[in-house]
C-alpha cells in the first residue's frame, strides 16, 4: 500500500474529453427563463403553427392571398357583428375549460354539457315554466345547472371510483349527442317542419341585440370573465385552486379542502359550457338543434392552453378564435372547404405553441 | 498497482449552477477508494460522470492510463466501469435475471436468461450473497435489492466498481457484512470506489480517501494516517454543536398513537399495532431500517393516509386518526415530512403562499371573498427574517427556487407560526448540509423547551441519539424496544435487526 | 332464437378485430411508458389512407390495409416528437393529435371526394371443412382474413412484449426509464419504436373499419371507438389477454345493436346507440371497485425522461 499523500491535482495535463470527435448532447432541466424569452418563444412558434396552417390551406387550394382578403373581410364592420356573436360561446367554453384546468381536472366533456346546457334551457321553453319577462334568466340557470349535473356526473365517478375523467367526459360527450338526436327525432321534433330540431323559441326566449350590433350573449360572456377572473385571483378558492394543481397531496395535508373546493371549481366549469350551450341556441339558432356544439371540445382546449387559464386573456384568444371560425365558415360556403379544416388550424396551433415550452423548460447544450 | 481510473479536471453545471469545479480522481485496482464528503459536495455528480450518467463539460477521463470517451452509460461499462446508485436502478415488476439481463444484453432473450440465471449463481456463490435470481424486486428487502444491483454490475465484466453510498439503507451490522465483500473484491483486483459521508466506514475499510467539498476534491490521502478530526475539517469545513438542553421534566400525554395499523391497497401491511406515547417537553425518537413503516407512520400522523385500524390520540382535540380536516387543525399539529416537495412545499407557488396557506382559513389573510395579499407579503417577510431563510431575492419567487436548507426552514417556519403542540419531523435532516442541518436542530430543540411533544422519525441513527429523550424502535411496522436517554448504540442496532 | 344467436356472433369478430387491434398497439407504446390519447385520430388516419388506396387503385384491399398502418405509422411519428424529443405533456400532445386527424381526415376526404364510396371489401375465408359445421362453423370459420390475422398478431404482441430482448427493454423503459438509461437502453429510441409500432396496429384497425368492415370512408366514422380502446387497455390493465377479452365484450355489445333492429325489437335507436359509451363507463367503474391489487400499470406512464434532472 502507498502511504503518500497526494494531492488531488491533476496528474496528467487534460486532453479533450473527446478525442473521437463527435460531442453529446445534453438536456438540462431549467427553472427560470426571462419574461421576454419566453415571449420570443412562443411568438415565434405561434408564427410558425399559423405558416404551416396556411401552407396546407394554399395545397387545399385557397392560396395565401385569397386567405388574406377572406380574413380582411371578415374583419369589416358589419361582419364583426357575426365575430362577436361566435365569440360568446367560445369565451364561455375557453372560461369553462380553463377553471378545470386550473385544479388539472381534464374537462373535455364541453360539448356534452353544452348539450345538457341547451336540452334544459329548451326543456324550460317547450314546458312553458315561468312568467314571459323572467323567462330568459330561468333559461340561463337551467342552462349552468344542465353544464352542472352532467359534468358532476363524472366528478363523481372520478371521486368514488377513480374512474379516468379524460375518457369518462369525452364518452359522456357521445351520449349527451345521443340523448339530443333521441329527443330531435322524438318527442321534441318540431311537427310542422320534420327536421330534426326544435319547435322555434318564442321572441322573449331569445337573445337579442342590445344596440351597436352587439348581442346579449356576450354580455353573459363578460359577465362570466369578469366573475371567474374574480374568483380565480381574489376569491380564497382561487387561491385554494393554485395548492390543488401544484401539489394536491400537500394542500390536504396543510388544510385546503381539496374535495369540496374540487367539486365546486368543476361545477362552475360545467356550468360555463351549459350557458355557452344556452347563448348558442337562444342566439344563433333560436332552437334545439343538431349540431349546436359542434368543435367546441377542442376550441375550449385551446383558448384555455393558449390563455394560460386566465379569465382575461381568455376573452382576447377567444375572439381570435371566433375570427378563425367565421373565416372557416367562409370558405365552407364559397369554397367547398370543410369545417373540420377550423379544428385541424386549432389543433397545429396547440402543437407548436406547445413545442415551444420545451425550449423554455430545457436547456440543451453540445458538450464536444 | 497502476491506475484504474482517472478524473481530471472535471466540471459540470446544471442550470447554470455548478456542480463540479473541477474535481480530479484516481482509483487504482485491488483497492477500496473512499469519496468523503457532504450532500451534495458533489461526490454523486463525479461518480455519475464516471459512469456516463452525466457528460461532463470539461475534463478528461482515463482508463488505466489511456483517455477515452464516454458516450453513454453503455459506452462506461464496456469500459468496464460499473455504478451501483444510492437509489438503485432495478426496474422493480423485474426478476433478478431480468434485471441483470437488461444491464447484459444477449442476442437471443430465452437463451440469454438462462445464460445470465447461471452467471448470477456463481456471483452469488462467490460473494456468499442470498438472493435467487428468479425473484421479482419488488418483494426483496433493500438489501437483498443492494446484492442484486452489485451482482448486476459484476455480472457485466466490471473491474472498476463504485458504490454510491451503499451503507445508507443497511443496518450496521448488514454494512459491515457488505464492507466486508467489498474489501474482498478489491483485494482479488477490483478497483473499488465508495461514496460515502460516514466517517466510520472510511476509517475501517478503505485504503484510499478522497475528499470532496463545493464541487471540488480538496485532499486525498491514507485514512489510517489521518485523524477523525482531521478528515472531518476537510469534509465540513467547520462544525456546530447543539445547543444546552434542560434534562427532561417527564410532563403530561400530548400524544397517544394506540394500536395503529395501515394497509396498503397491494394488501402490504405496513404498520402493524404500532403504539407509543409522547409526553409534552419531550422527544420521541423513532430508529429503524428504512421501509418498516416509518414512512407509513408519518404519513399518518400528519393526515396524509387514513390508518385501517387504531387511534391517534392528541390531548384536547382526541382522536384525529379519522377525523376531518377542521379536528386535525385543532389538534395543532406541526409536520415536517421527509419529502418537502411531496407534502410541505408547492413548489411552483410563491414563498408567500406557500407560508399563508395554514392560516388562510383562520381569516388571517382576507374573507372568503376577497384575499389580504398585502397581510400575506407583510408575515412572509417577516417569516423569512426570523428564520433566516437565505437566498430569498422576494417572497413572490418560487419556492423551489431555494436550495434544501432554506425549503426547509421555510417549512418550519409556517409549521411552528402556529404555535404547535404536537411536532412530527420525518428525517428532517435528509438532504441537508451541516449548517442547515444544526439550524434545523435547533429549532426542533426550542420546541421541546416550550413543551411540545415531538416524533422524530429518523433512518439516521446519529440524529436520533443526539436529539431524543426516548427511543422506539420500529421493525416491520411496531415498536418494538423502547429505550430511554442516554441509549446505547449497540443495543439499538440489535434490536432493529434481531426483529427482522 | 338460435338464428338471432348465430347472426349476433357471427358478427361479432368484425366488431371486436378493430378494438383488439387498437388496443394491442396502445398496449405496447403505454409499456414504454407513453400515455397514447391519439388511438381515435389514427383510426381515422388508417380508414381514411385504406379508403383512399381502394378508390385511387380501384381495389387491392389488402395493399390499403397495408398503407393504413403506414400512413398511422406516419402521423404518429410527429406524436413521438412531441412527446418523446420535446416532452410535451402527454394529454395535451394526444389530444391535439387526434384533433388534427379529424380535421385533416376531415379536409382530404372532401376535397378528394372520397365519401360514401362503396369500396369492394375483403371476402370471408372460409376455413374447409370447419366452416360447415352449423353455427359455429359460420360464428368461427367463415371469417375474413383480417379476423385471423389479429389472432396471430395478438400472440405476435405477447411474444414481442415478453419473450425477447427488445420487448424486455421496451418494459424497463416504461417501467423505470431511469433504471434503463443507466443499463445503455436509449429511452428516447424505444419510446419512439413502441408509439410508432403500435400505430401501425391502431392504422389497421381504422383501415380495417373502413375498407373490409364498412367498405366506405364518412368523416369522423370510427365514432369514438379509439376513446373506447383508451378505456379498454385501462380495463386489462396494460395486459393483451384482458384486452382481447374486452375487445371481444365491446364487439358484442356493438354487434348486437343492429341485430335488435334487423329482430324487429322495438327500441328507441338512438339509446341503443349509447350503449357501446355507457358500457365503457360502466366497464371503467367496475375496474375501480376492484381492489387494484396487482396492477401492471407501467411506473412510468405518462413522465417524460430527462436524464440530467437534479434537484
């Protein structure tokens, strides 16, 4: 045995820690990029997402210049109108999505609660509940507690049979669309017309403008950011929601009610996309129809993501959003593009906003 | 006796952080290398460079004199190079063999296994180890799961083996028995390094001590000429003592825990009647192998888990092992769990929040409808001041931000606000660096002065034969000695193990 | 009674192939550790592609079935990059996965005018002299060969899972990616062969529900079915033979839904309907009453794996 001391100096000069060339790439994790960065980040692959949507609209035959005169007029005076009559429901269901969001409840059940939200407003309609002049506010709480129920539906299959709440809305969505067709080619089937809808509202049962163009549902819809901006940064539940998605385990432990503050945030989640369902039917159809919540899933999905689930920004993506509808809708009438082309767009956005996050999350170097 | 291999130079950052300013390390054949130092001097980060964890952002790296290159953990073995980890890298619903062949891959997976079934049977004749290599690790002890993991790595030719704080899980007188194997294997030609920050077991069996302190390599020499004192100055750098504690007054029950039993839903029972009374002005020190139902215990008492059967009395709010939320809140009960990230911090949240949440319900801090952020800000900062909570630029940061010290007294800082009765500490030292660790002490001691009944539930034998009044032993899920203070090492050893 | 019976099983294996097949390609990307939400947006890459290939070649069904699991194949690649190379949030990625599929299935079936064409279908493999037997012969030996082929890739699976070497290293990341980066298994590459090989699996059975069970391509026709199979490897707890059970209790339910209407049994049809949905849920509760035991949930589903992580 050696009983010299050495000195713990290198022994020998360093040679390149590579001496085969090639280096390695390495991943670290980080915890804190600037504001700005991560702005750059996600602007850049903002713009990226909306060039490869429009380089697969140009291959589907709408070059970029017919896009960019489609897409100015949809922004003229009158056309807005339209806009902000989509917005209201998208603002609702971004709203609806991003509160359940918040506790990392997957709330993809939106168009089945809009359904439920629709079937109850109608059902007050068609049974003639209550006096003409409250008519409208009943149809609306019938609509929130319609969302509710149908959604608490899978809270509770959730809570008591751990019953994965993805699968269990995105189902519950097939079924809600049953129920609706069972009823539309059922007992609610208008007689005279035999179409699948409703017999029309009557006038004090519809949404109606409110001047400058601007129709009362998205006064519903501000209502509702304005609430839920209240109760996500100011209310004590908003700051209950915060512990429950960062570290559930831990908020039960130091004392937030994690179950009734659960069930409550999902309930108004439900409740949102039961009034976007309301101001859909009671607005831009005027009856129970067949397809009044149709992409709305993943419209909700997007606003949320992309607001980064704040009731504010929700409002502004959700009136981006509305535009992109209106275009799609566009270029179904005039150029025989399918509306399911709205969803692709949504969904390359998503993507590559979301690609994003790993250059904001990670560090990667070439160590040669 | 040539060089095995050799570290020069090594740096490497994390985040921007660095790790290891360049370390430097040479371990030779037929001997057992000890690399001293603290959490998180860096002696891990080096090892997993030399394993090809971790590619190093300068420095080079030798193997018996000549330079190479590690692509890749698979690059370091073909070297000849082989880690056993601190927390082992065996895919758990796997056999032994599985395990073993994963690490070894063969061309063909049925001829492959029975040829590797065979390999680990001689291994384990030649080692005198117990396991079969047909069982699945995840119903071995850990040490039963350390034999395999060794017997992974020798299986797959390595003539350089380091151990990553091999003892830390073993009772004394299972790391003697492995220190043992250990100091055999080197003598046959192996070049064996060992990660450790216990003193004892460098002075007993190695030949060689490398110390490490801040990311670099501060001395190596022969520990057989050196002084504990000595080797513990390069370690620390400086020490702290405890402070005076008063001798123990024996007050009134605060808590209770009678005949508490837990199942897990795999049918496990991990806590098996376990009783024992805490009296106020008092610490009870819980000594065990890690995995005998301390975690269980303190998940329990701090109301993480509901416990099948039994009680946890507390005086003036009774049993809280079933209650609810607001009679555990009453009960006042502090917790310090091992894991701060699992059950103490949100780390993604604010200091500020993180320090408000206990007391957001009293109405401290705003109505239900509307939050005091201002009331919040004004008890944060004041918190982080009196319990000197370093590296805090503004209590709106996050809290993972801070390093494990600091997340710790934050921790203890809203725990004790509340003035407790009851304090449950889970290893409340894990992870934390001498200074920390005494600050975290202190506070513990403080709260026995003041009279509160306090659990230390603790795998670190030191810790709990400094702080306690009282010490159970727990194995398999009961107490099952009690000794009072000043306790005898030895005999607490071999209880833990004469139980198993 | 009998002929109800006969009718109702016989037309059972075409209902439960497709369930099997996605769920058995779910099951080997989710043992490496990646939670797979996309099944519904590649069953509709895979019957779109198979429908295509039939009308653009006039036939040929097996070569669409064979560019159905290429084209899933390919779609799913850009999954893998998102969550194995990026590691984007595995719901999120999934989820905008399957919507991009439905709105691009969406825009190349219209625009090249590829719906409701009646495509020519496989013919039934009739197993000589088994295929006589009364009842049985036509419930189990009057097949298409497609029928067959999923027996034989289900014993394909289990033998890759869990009787070779690549099957050993796709568990160990799934499992433990720590464990199996330390022991040289590159979790990013097995990762990426596991999506990309069990979409081929998802592909087919889309190309399947289009080109032989079907024989037309409609927008947004596999109705839900690859939520279904989601739920269904949840149900067998990420292990083929319950997931070939399930298939097969799914394709029951399924099948006998046009055989109540063809009986001339009166019930309401779009509640007959729901059943498939409602079974799911009800399939999901019944998996959480039972004492969840022994699961053989990969550890790691769902977590990305960055290796130089310190905390």
């Amino acid at each position: 045995m050696h009983d010299i001391l050495r000195r713990a100096e290198p022994l020998t000069s360093p040679v390149p820690a590579s001496p085969r060339g090639f280096g390695r790439l390495t991943l670290d994790v980080r915890q804190n990029l600037p504001p700005w960065k991560q702005a750059v980040f996600v602007g850049s692959s903002l713009i990226l997402g909306l060039a490869i949507s429009v380089a697969i609209l140009a291959l589907a035959g709408i070059p970029p210049l017919t896009l960019a005169s489609e897409l100015a007029g949809v922004l003229t005076a009158e056309n807005l109108r339209g806009v902000l009559i989509q917005a209201a429901p998208l603002i609702l269901v971004g709203l609806g999505a991003s509160v359940a969001f918040r506790i990392g409840f997957w709330n993809l059940g939106i168009e089945g609660q809009m359904i439920f939200g629709g079937i109850f407003a109608a059902a007050i309609s068609i049974y003639d509940i209550g006096p003409p002049a409250t008519r409208l506010i009943l149809m609306g709480m019938a609509a929130a507690l319609g969302g509710a129920l149908w959604v608490l539906l899978v809270v509770f299959l959730k809570l008591r049979f751990r019953v994965n709440e993805i699968i269990a809305t995105l189902l519950l969505n097939y079924v809600a669309m049953y129920f609706l067709f069972h009823l539309l080619y059922g007992a609610w089937q208008d007689a005279k017309t035999a179409f699948p809808q409703s017999t029309p509202f009557r006038p004090f049962e519809r949404l109606t403008d409110i001047g400058y163009g601007v129709n009362s549902g998205l006064l519903i819809a501000i209502a509702g950011v304005l609430a839920a901006g209240w109760l996500i940064h100011l209310s004590r539940i908003g700051f209950y929601t915060r512990f429950i998605s960062a570290n559930p385990r831990m908020a039960k432990v130091v004392g937030v009610p994690v179950q009734t503050a659960t069930i409550w945030i999902i309930a108004i989640s439900g409740a949102c996309s039961g009034l976007a369902g309301f101001v859909n039917v009671a607005s831009q159809e005027g009856r129970l129809t067949q397809s009044y919540a149709n992409g709305y899933v993943f419209s909700g999905v997007l606003i949320a993501f992309l607001s980064r689930n704040d009731p504010i920004v929700v409002a502004i993506v959700a009136f981006l959003i509305a535009v992109l509808f209106i275009t799609g809708q566009t270029l179904q009438v005039f150029y025989q593009i399918p509306f399911t082309m709205v969803q692709m767009i949504e969904a390359i956005i998503v993507m590559a906003v979301a690609s994003s996050e790993f250059l904001i999350r990670h560090r990667i170097r070439w160590i040669r | 006796m040539n060089s095995a291999l050799q570290l020069a130079g090594i740096r490497k950052s994390f985040d921007g952080a660095l790790a290891l300013d360049g370390a430097s390390f040479e371990s030779r054949s037929g001997e057992v290398h000890a690399l001293l130092g603290e959490n998180g001097a860096g002696k891990s980060s080096l090892m997993n460079v030399a394993a090809g964890l971790y590619a190093p952002d300068a420095g080079s790296i030798s193997i018996n004199g000549a330079p190479i290159s590690l692509s890749g953990p698979a690059s370091a073995r073909s070297h000849g190079i082989g880690m056993v980890h601190q927390h082992f890298k065996l895919v758990r619903p796997f056999t032994v063999a599985e395990n073993v062949l994963l690490a070894n891959p063969q061309p063909h997976f049925a001829s492959g296994l029975r040829d590797i079934r065979d390999a680990i049977k001689k291994q384990v004749d030649a080692l005198k180890f117990s396991i079969d290599p047909d069982r699945r690790i995840d119903s071995m002890t850990v040490a039963e799961q350390q034999q395999a993991e060794i017997v992974k790595v020798l299986v797959g030719g390595a003539r350089i083996l380091i151990l990553d704080e091999p003892t830390a899980v073993l009772t004394d007188a299972e790391a003697v028995g492995l220190l043992e194997i250990v100091q055999r294997l080197a003598r046959s030609g192996t070049a064996v390094v060992l990660v450790t920050h216990k003193l004892q077991d460098v002075k007993r069996y190695a030949d060689v001590v490398t110390i490490m302190r801040g990311g670099r390599t501060v001395a190596t020499l022969d520990p057989r000429q050196s002084t504990a004192e000595e080797l513990t100055e390069l370690t620390v750098g400086q020490t702290s003592a405890l402070p005076e504690r008063t001798p123990h007054q024996g007050g009134e029950t605060r808590l209770n825990v009678g005949a508490l039993t837990y199942t897990r839903a795999d049918g496990r029972t991990m806590l098996n009647n376990t009783s024992f009374f805490v009296r106020a002005g008092e610490i009870y020190g819980i000594a065990g192998v890690s995995g005998n139902g301390q975690a269980e215990l303190a998940e329990a008492l701090i109301g993480a888990i509901e416990p099948s059967l039994g009680e946890i009395w507390v005086d003036g709010a009774g049993d809280i092992g079933h209650a609810g939320q607001a009679r555990r809140r009453e009960a006042a009960i502090a917790a310090i769990p091992a894991d701060r990230y699992a059950y103490a911090l949100a780390g993604s949240l604010p200091i500020q929040d993180n320090l408000a949440v206990a007391q957001i319900r009293s109405g401290r801090y705003g109505s239900v409808f509307r939050l005091d952020r201002a009331a919040m800000r004004r008890d944060a900062i004041a918190a982080v001041k009196d319990y000197d909570v370093q590296g805090v630029r503004s209590v709106k940061q996050k809290a993972s931000l801070l390093s494990g010290g600091n997340a710790q007294k934050l921790v203890i800082a809203r725990e004790f606000s509340l003035e407790p009765e009851v304090v449950v500490a889970h290893s409340p030292s894990r992870g934390l660096d001498a200074r920390a660790c005494a600050a975290v002490h202190q506070r513990l001691i403080a709260a026995r002065e003041r009279g509160a009944a306090i659990v230390l539930i603790s795998e670190d034998l030191d810790e709990i034969l400094s702080l306690s009044d009282r010490i159970g032993v727990m194995t398999r899920g009961a107490i099952v000695a009690e000794f009072e203070r000043p306790a005898d090492r030895q005999a607490i050893g071999r209880a833990m193990v004469d139980h198993a | 009674m009998i002929d109800f019976l006969v009718n109702w099983l016989a037309n059972t294996p075409v209902t439960a192939a497709p369930y099997a097949l996605a769920a058995l390609g779910l099951i080997i990307a989710e043992r490496s550790g990646v939670l797979n939400l996309t099944a519904e947006g590649l069953m509709l890459v895979g019957a779109l592609a198979g429908a295509g290939t039939c009308l653009a070649l006039g036939g040929y069904p097996a070569l669409a079935l064979v560019a159905a699991m290429v084209a899933a194949s390919a779609v799913s690649l850009l999954f893998a990059v998102l969550v194995v190379v990026l590691r984007i949030n595995q719901v999120i990625a999934g989820l905008s996965v399957v919507f991009f599929c439905q709105g691009f299935t969406g825009l190349v079936g219209t625009l090249a005018k590829w719906q409701n064409k009646q495509l020519t279908g496989l013919p039934p493999l009739k197993i000589w002299p088994l295929s006589e037997i009364p009842g049985i012969g036509r419930i189990l030996f009057q097949q298409d060969p497609i029928v067959y082929l999923t027996i034989l890739i289900f014993f394909a699976v289990n033998f890759l899972l869990f009787r070779t070497m690549l099957g050993l290293r796709i568990r160990s990341v799934g499992e433990n990616p720590g464990a199996a980066d330390a022991a040289g298994v590159s979790v990013t590459l097995h990762r990426i062969f596991a999506i990309v090989a069990g979409s081929s699996l998802i592909g087919l059975a889309g190309g399947y529900i289009s080109v032989v069970s079907v024989k037309l391509w409609v927008t947004g026709m596999t109705g839900g079915r690859g939520w279904i199979a989601v739920a269904l490897v949840v149900f067998a707890r990420w292990a083929p033979w319950p997931a070939l059970a399930g298939a097969l209790l799914f394709g029951c339910i399924e099948a006998l839904i046009p055989q109540i209407a063809a009986a001339g049994i009166r019930v309401p049809q779009y509640l007959m309907l729901m059943t498939p949905y409602l079974a799911t849920i009800a399939v999901m509760i019944w998996v959480g009453t039972k004492d969840s035991g022994i699961t053989q949930e990969p550890g790691a589903l769902g977590q990305p794996h960055v290796r130089e992580e310190r905390r």
